[in-house]
C-alpha cells in the first residue's frame, strides 16, 4: 500500500509539473504574439515619422501636416498585398479604380488649407478614408462625402477602427453638403474639369477650396477664395495628375 501510495504522489506530482509545462508555454507563446505586435507597431510607427522627415526635404513645412502624417498608419488604408509599400511617397490603388494618393499629395493639399483646429472642412472624395485621417489629426472638424457606397462603407469601416470619427457621407461630391454649410475650408480630392460652383458658395466668406482642376491629362492645384457673397479670388499651386472627379452616386 505504501507503494502504491507513493506511485500516486509521484504521478500527480509529474501531471502537475506538465500542467505548469503547458502553461508556462502557453503564456510564453501569448508573450511571443504581444511582442510581435509591439515590434510590428514601431516598424510603422516609424516608417510613417521617416515618411513625414522624407515630405518635411521636399518641401512640406507646416508642423500640424508632419505631425499628422507621421501619426496615421498608411497601412491601415490599402490592402494587404500591397501594405509593404504604404510608405512609399507614391499613389496606390484601392477598390472601384480609385487610388490613394501619393503623400506628398496629400500633404501638399492640406498644406494648402492652413488648417486651424476646429475648422469645419468639407472633403469631397473620402476614398480610402486616408485624407480624411490627415485632417482629423490636424485638428479640424471634418465633413466628408463619397459617390461610392462600397468606399464609404469601408473608409466608415477603417476609420472609426483606428478611433477616427469624421462626418461621412455617401452622396455626390458636385453637390456637396449644403445643408452643413457653411465651411470654413473644402478640400476636392478628384479633378474636376471645371471649379464646381455649388461648392464654391458653401464656403463661408474667408474660406478657401483647394481643388485640381483640369482634364485627365493633368491638373492645376487651385485656390479659391471666397472674398465677398459673389465674389472669389483664384491662385494656381502648380502641376498634379488626379482621378477624375465624376457626378452622381454608385452602388
């Protein structure tokens, strides 16, 4: 009896040491998974701080523009199979034939806007949902329209995971949201042949829209500004090549 009893204890002691075993490595792997997940975020954190520092030697100077670029994961808004490239300063396509654009882009437009905090912007084109972060981190409050529902959805679905919350709206981009309006600033993020005029009077006076006006073979960055109930001043910011800007609302 004695041996047995001494089998028992030594067997209970040898399923309790694996149990320990098991336990120890399953929290070893679950430690493996959050250090990959720690690692991972400061890869990105610190390929979009190199992709702001990379802006800042082109040109880009204003520090609420870096900042914001250096904090919203690019990555988050393109697909998988293409993320290894998110912070490469070029345009990448997304779903519907669209692209994100390239960042100094993005960059420059929002530059142009001279954003202040709490400014309420109009976006026309939400897209990936990409510029719209931009702006949200620059401190404004932002309005943004999209013609396609699938992106709209999915830059709905993008942004409020990262803790973005904007004013979105599925809607046509040429009619803007005139029942928000005024706007202090409009930002059009697609070529518009013409400068849209509905937009043009949801400023409110001493505001400005930064749109690329132009065909498809390429466009001119343009200013308007509001100066009066019908009257706008209008300034050229050099050569870029958009998506065109197209009417209506697509499914």
């Amino acid at each position: 009896m004695e041996i047995l009893e001494r089998h028992r204890i030594t067997l209970f002691t040898i399923l309790l040491c694996c149990g320990g075993l098991i336990t120890c490595s399953s929290n070893k792997t679950k430690t493996r998974n959050s250090n990959s997940e720690v690692i991972m975020n400061f890869q990105q954190t610190t390929e979009a701080a190199k992709l702001a520092k990379q802006l800042e030697q082109k040109g880009i100077s204003d520090q609420l523009v870096l900042k914001a670029i250096a904090t919203v994961p690019r990555h988050e808004f393109v697909d998988e199979e293409i993320r290894g490239a998110a912070y490469l300063d070029r345009p990448l396509p997304i779903e519907r034939g669209q692209t994100i654009s390239q960042p100094f882009t993005v960059a420059y437009q929002s530059e142009l806007l001279r954003i202040k905090p709490g400014e309420k912007v109009l976006e026309i084109g939400t897209g990936s949902g990409y510029q719209a972060a931009i702006l949200f981190e620059m401190g404004a409050d932002v309005y943004s329209i999209e013609r396609f529902e699938e992106l709209y959805l999915s830059a709905k679905k993008t942004l409020n995971s990262l803790g973005y919350y904007p004013h979105l709206f599925y809607g046509d981009g040429y009619e803007g949201l005139p029942d928000e309006a005024p706007f202090d600033k409009i930002l059009v993020t697609a070529a518009p042949e013409e400068i849209p005029e509905k937009l043009m009077y949801q400023l409110r006076i001493g505001g400005w829209m930064v749109v690329p006006v132009g065909g498809r073979m390429g466009q001119k960055m343009t200013i308007i500004k509001r100066t009066g109930e019908d009257s706008f001043d209008e300034s050229l910011h050099g050569d870029f090549i958009f998506v065109p800007m197209q009417k209506g609302i697509e499914k």
